[in-house]
C-alpha cells in the first residue's frame, strides 16, 4: 500500500474535507505509486486561507530578521535531507538524480539568499522638496499568499515563493502540482521542523481546476503567484484582475540557441545537448530552437546528431541514465502530436520521433530525443511550446537575421548567443527580446540572485529570484514625517519659494 499523505492547515496535517485522493505516480514506471494524496476542495482551501489570515498579523509584526533565523534553520534542514528528497522528486517526476540534486540545491540557496534579505529589505530615503521634512519608502506584506507550482521543479519553484513570501512578512497557502506533490510536502515539513508559528504555513493538495480555483478566488487572498503554462496563466490573470487581485505569473517559453560562424562549435553542441534534452526538455528554458549560421549548420547538426544518438534513456535514479521519462501520458502524446505536426509542416526528422520502449522503459512514459532540421519561423514547431525533447535547427545566413528569428516568436523568456564577437556579443545582449541572455552557455542555468521571468507572453512583468522577487511578495509605502510645525504644501510652496 502507497503512503497516504495530508495537507497542512493551521500547523497540523489533516485529511481533505472531500474525502477524495488522487495517486502520484512515477513517470518511469507507472505501475508504481509514489503516495496518495488528498484531493481537496474548496472547503479545505478556506480553512487553509482562514488559517493563513488568523496568522498574518502576528507574522507580520515578528521582527523580519527572526523570520529570518526560521529559514536560515530550514535551509540547514534542506542542506540535510538534500540526497534523500532528491529521490523522492526523481521517483515522482522523473529528471535524473543529478538534476533533482540541482534542484534542491536551487532551494537551499533560495532558503539562505532570503533569510538574508532579513536583514536587508531595503527602502530608500530621499531629500523633500519642503524644508524640515524627512522622505523614505518602506515595505509592508501583502497579506495571505496564493502559491500555484509547477511539477517540473518540485522544490526549486515552491521555494522561490515560499521564502521571500515568508521573509516579506506575508503568510502562505501553497497548492503544488498534482504530478509531483510529494516534493513541496517534504519542503512544508522542513519548515514546520524548523519552527514556523502556526497557520503561517499551509499546504493543500489537489487539482488545479478545484484546489487551485478556490484558492485563486478566495476573497481573503491578496495575492496569486503562479509558475506554470501560459494558456492556464492567461486564466488566472483574468480571475485575479476581475477581483485586483495581485498577481505575478511566469510562464513558458520557445527559447533558442544561437550559434554563429565563429562560435565554438564543440561548446556550442554541449550547450544544445544539455539545453534541449536535459530534465527530457521540461523546462521553461528549455531550448526548443537551435537557430545556426550556415556557415556551421553542416558541422554542428552532425556533432550535434551523433552525440544526441548517445544519450542514455531510463530510470532517473539509475546512475547510468542521461534523461529520464517525459511527466505523463498526456504530455507524451502531445510531444508525438507536435512531432506529426512538424513532419507535415515540412521540417526534416534526423532523429526520434517515436515513443521509447525498450526494456523497462516500457513501464514508463519516455520519448527518444528528437531533432529536425531544416526549420521556418512560420512553422508551428517553431513558435508554441512542445516541453518535450524536441528540437528544431533553423539555418541562418547572418547574425541580423538570426536575431531576427529569434524575436520572432510571442515567447521571451530565454536566449543564448555562441559567438566569440564582442560587438555581436552585446548587440545581442541588447537585441534580444527575452528576459534572460546567456552567452557561450546555453538556454538553461539560471542562478537563485538574478532576477528570472520572461517577456511577451512569458509573464506578465514580474521578476522571481533576484532582489526583484521581493517587488511581488511586498507593497511599498512611502513615507513622510513633517517636523516644520506649520502646513507645508508640496508642489504650492515650493513653487512659491522660486
Ligand atoms: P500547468 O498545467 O499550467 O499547471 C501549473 C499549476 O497550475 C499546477 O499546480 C496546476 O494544477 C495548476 N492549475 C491548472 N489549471 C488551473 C486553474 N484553472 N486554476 C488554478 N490552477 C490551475 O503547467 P504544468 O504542466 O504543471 O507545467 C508546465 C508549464 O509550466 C510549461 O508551460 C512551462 O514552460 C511552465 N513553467 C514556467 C516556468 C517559469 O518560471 N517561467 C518554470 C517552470 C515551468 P494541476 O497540477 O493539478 O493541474
Ligand atoms: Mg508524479
């Protein structure tokens, strides 16, 4: 019998008004249950938010640096258990073990980098325009938090929101992924092991349609933050801005790899080898396009061909396995679809294309690496995201050109440029509209202090990571302390006095 999990409301973990459950399977093997966990409703979300704003006060007015001295404990917590959770997200959403190390790691510099900001949360002060009068800006919370996760980094993207949630002073209800819940369960622990009051904390399990629905229309929630696809996001952006209600989304992306005439080409292939199939392409910066000068297309295409070929397909906890399985057979039928797409669209196959069976791997959901060739902006393939080890070259005859490509799809979220020309270097930096640019590494590999999120429809606007993630969690107050002793007008007076 699998193990049955609960949520966590007011401190304690219960099970779900509903009754109901839901399975989390292992996408490498599907006849194996990695937990049941509850399938909550609308009730359950109004006792988590009810939870969440009885605690709200108290949690605001607690000094940001103690809030601080709780996550620098979970962070050591994390630091801990880092090996051991890193199984339980392989075992519930597939990405080799190295890369869910990663993924807890993301999550102990997040924990640390925000437990810092305890001590920090800056505002500013500035001159008045009056005499005897003192300027600054502050922050306050929000108030309650909604957080809506992803499955495809089960604790990185919970704790992204978690902790600067938490040292803003906010309180938090958290709705993770139906694909992969165990992982943020794992992480509310950590936090209740490491001392959070009650109610500040709550987790509620369930689908997004139900759970996620009641959480996004709760009066008593301030604030929505939602990582996840663009066509659910472009939802919760009209439900929130129907009720103005705070919210920051970040969503997909169609992000490329350019490799120009002088790049080096066997850095340029290692970039694309692990920017298009690492986590089997299931990121939001995955590279979905390799946009290649033709000075290098016949070169490149074949290194990069051959060393695709060897990629290693399997169990994400075998040390053997390079790539794991895709989420879900869902997800693995609209990978092949968009691979039917792409055949009839003209694109040339070079490799994959088809489901992966062999052996064990016919447990699971696994789809070999597939690149085409021989790619056009105007093809589907080229511009709505596959999430799925797929992979188009597009042939360019100059940079202009490549940058023009590049730009040429609604998503902007990120873009890497393999040249060693300074100038194009940074009239890329400058050309390219996407919220992330990296240069001579590839598409993915963002670090937890840079600000991330995406243009065009990769977001509405807002920053995680960096110091901007704590623009979302807070509102600014600005502040001004008269000690003239008489009405002084601002703008009127000052105009009078020149
Ligand atoms: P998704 O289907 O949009 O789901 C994301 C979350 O929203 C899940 O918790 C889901 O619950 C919930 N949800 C679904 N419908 C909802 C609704 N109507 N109301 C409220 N919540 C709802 O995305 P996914 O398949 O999990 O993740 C893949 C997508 O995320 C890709 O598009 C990827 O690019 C994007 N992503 C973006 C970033 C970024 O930072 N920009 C990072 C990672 C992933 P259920 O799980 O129960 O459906
Ligand atoms: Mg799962």
């Amino acid at each position: 019998m699998a193990e049955m999990f609960k949520n966590f409301i007011n401190g304690e973990w219960v099970t779900s008004k509903t009754g109901a459950t839901f399975n989390d399977i292992n996408p490498a093997d599907k006849s194996e249950i990695v937990g049941v966990f509850p399938k909550s409703g609308a009730e359950d979300i109004n006792m988590a938010v009810e939870a969440a704003a009885s605690a709200f006060d108290k949690w605001r007015k607690t000094p940001a640096p103690a809030r601080a001295e709780i996550i620098y404990k979970a962070e050591k917590l994390l630091r801990k258990k880092k090996d051991d959770i890193a199984k339980i997200a392989t075992a519930e959403m597939g990405k080799i073990l190295d890369e869910t190390k990663g993924d807890v790691q993301e999550g102990i510099d997040t924990a640390f980098y925000m437990a810092g900001e305890g001590r920090r949360l800056f505002g500013d002060t500035t001159p008045s325009e009056l005499k005897n009068k003192f300027c600054m800006s502050i922050r306050m919370p929000v108030g309650v938090v909604g957080l809506i996760c992803p499955w495809n980094f089960p604790v990185a993207i919970p704790s992204w929101k978690i902790f600067p949630a938490l040292i803003c002073g906010n309180s938090v209800v958290l709705k993770p992924a139906s694909d992969a819940p165990a992982s943020s369960m794992e992480l509310v622990q950590i936090l209740q092991e490491a001392g959070m009051p009650k109610g500040v904390v709550n987790l509620v399990h369930g689908s997004g349609e139900e759970a996620g629905m009641a959480l996004l229309n709760h009066p008593k929630v301030n604030l929505i933050s939602f990582t996840g696809s663009a066509e659910v996001g472009k939802r919760i952006g009209e439900i929130c801005g129907k009720n103005l209600k705070r919210c920051s989304l970040e969503l997909g992306g169609k992000n490329a790899q350019i490799v120009m005439d002088d790049a080096n080409i066997d850095l340029a292939v290692d970039g694309a080898l692990w920017g298009a199939f690492g986590t089997t392409g299931q990121r939001c910066t995955a590279t979905s396009r390799l946009i290649v000068h033709k000075g290098v297309l016949k070169e490149f295409t074949e290194k990069f061909v051959e060393r695709a070929k060897k990629i290693r397909i399997g169990n994400g906890l075998s040390p053997d396995t390079d790539m794991g399985p895709v989420i879900n057979e869902s997800q693995l039928k609209k990978i092949h679809s968009y691979v039917e797409i792409g055949k009839k669209e003209g694109a040339k196959l070079l490799m994959g294309g088809y489901f992966y069976e062999e052996g064990e791997c016919k447990k699971g959901f696994f789809y070999m690496p597939t690149i085409f060739a021989d790619g056009h902006p105007s093809m589907r393939i080229a511009q709505e995201e596959i999430f799925g080890p797929v992979v188009l070259i597009m042939p360019v005859n100059s940079f202009e050109e490549a940058i023009e490509v590049i730009n040429s799809t609604n998503y902007g979220l990120s873009s890497s440029v393999y040249t060693k020309d300074i100038n194009r270097t940074f009239k890329a930096i400058s050309d390219i509209q996407a919220g992330i640019t990296y240069i001579n590494s590839p598409t993915i590999g963002a670090e937890t202090h840079l600000p991330f999120g995406g243009m065009k429809n990769s977001g509405n606007g807002h920053r995680e990571a960096g110091k901007e993630v704590l623009n979302i969690f807070s509102e600014w107050k600005a502040v001004y302390i008269d000690y003239s002793k008489r009405l002084q007008k601002a703008q009127i007076d000052t105009a009078k006095e020149h």
